[in-house]
C-alpha cells in the first residue's frame, strides 16, 4: 500500500503536470490569474500539493508567486526567450554528434515514425499536437543525454510557448515537417556536417517573430523595460 507521502508526492505530479501542460499550450493563457483556492478545488485535494506544484512552475518560470496576492501565468519575456534559445543552440548541437556516432537502424524508425505523426498532425492542423511530436523528434537526438533534455524540457517554457504561438499564428507545420525530412536525410546519410548546418538553421533566431507576435497577442508578453531584472517570487 502506497505511504501518505508517496500519495502526495503523487497528488503534486498529477496537479503540476495539468497545470503545466495547460500553461505549455496556452489553454491558461500568459497573465490569467489562478489561485490556490481554485486549484485546490477543481482537483479535490488540499492546498499543500497545489502551493508545491506553483513552487516548482515559479522555479521554471511559468507562474509567478507573488505572497498573500496572487499567482499568475507568466507573461512571455522574450529576454529570457532568447537565453533558453541559446541553451538549445548549444545543447542539441552536441547531442547531436555524439548521437551521430551510435546511430543504429532504431533510431532511424523512430525518427521517421515521427515524421510521419507530424505529418498527420500537420494535415488536422492540430497544432498543439503537431508540436508534441516534434519535441519527440528533438528528444531522440538526446539518447543518453538525459539531464541535457530535462534542462531544456524544465527550463524553455518561455521558448516553447513563442514557438506555438509562431507556428499557428504562421502556420509553419508544413515548413517544418520538410526541414525534418531533409534533417532525417542527413542523418540516414551519416553526414554529420549536413546535419548539423541543417539543425542550426531549424533552431533559428526569433527576433522577426517577436515584433509580429507582440502586434498580434499585446497582453500575451513582457515589457522589457519593466521586467528588467526581476526574478520570480517564491512562496515560503
């Protein structure tokens, strides 16, 4: 029989999960205000696994705690944007050569069956899930790598989500199933170089995005001169 704390900790997950994933695909939308209260509520449980899970998004920068206020979805800072960019820029760069010496058959089948969700997804314009199976795309490059890929599934929410919002508002699916099967090519090839040239174009810079972006979802993001220097608040 699971121990009471086993059931919290379990609790917490399933409450920080939901929230995260609802945060991730902007079903909570940046700056929607939520409470534990609320929380507590719709999940039935206590306010202790629902206060942990805010604790952990704050610590992602996802929420923003601010004690006996309010917690909040956290705008879109595009400053921090670009710092998660730059660590994906150099992580999976190096992940993906070390994955080019061990490439074996599987990976190539679970690569293509990939491509191919994400085509699918792509035909739906379902882009939310469009965008699920092209971090699983990215994740296989990580084999064995795998603090380097809980580092940027944790720490690029702000990324993430100007990522989907850029794909729907653009309506890039197709575009991007295309650099995937050039990438694929490349790899199935052993070519390392053309691989890698191919990735750091497909991780490209966002700041034509982000003039677009703000235009079409003004509430959606941070000033940049008023969120200068700030850091998340923690509740203790």
């Amino acid at each position: 029989m699971p121990s009471g704390g086993t059931r919290s900790s379990s609790v917490q997950e399933v409450v920080y999960t939901t929230l995260k994933n609802s945060i991730m695909s902007l079903n909570l939308a940046p700056g929607t205000a939520i409470s534990e209260k609320e929380i507590s509520g719709r999940f039935d449980v206590s306010r202790t696994p629902v206060r942990e899970a805010f604790i952990n998004l704050s610590k992602e920068g996802l929420v923003r705690v601010i004690p006996q206020k309010e917690t909040q979805v956290s705008l879109i800072d595009f400053a921090r944007v670009e710092q998660e960019l730059f660590l994906r820029e150099n992580l999976e760069p190096a992940a993906l050569r070390l994955f080019m010496e061990k490439l074996r058959p599987s990976h190539l089948k679970e690569l293509e069956k990939c491509i191919e969700l994400q085509a699918e997804a792509a035909g739906k314009r379902k882009y939310e899930r469009f965008l699920q199976y092209d971090n699983l795309f990215h994740r296989v490059f990580f084999e064995g790598q795998d603090v380097a890929w809980e580092v940027l599934e944790n720490m690029c929410g702000h990324y993430n989500r100007v990522r989907l919002l850029t794909i729907w508002l653009q309506d890039l699916v197709r575009d991007i199933v295309e650099e995937h099967k050039r990438l694929f090519l490349a790899i199935k090839r052993k070519n390392t170089p053309r691989a890698l040239t191919l990735l750091e174009s497909h991780l490209h810079k966002l700041d034509a995005e982000e003039s677009m972006l703000r235009k079409k979802f003004p509430d959606f993001f941070a000033d940049a001169a008023s969120e200068a220097g700030k850091v998340p608040l923690i509740v203790t």
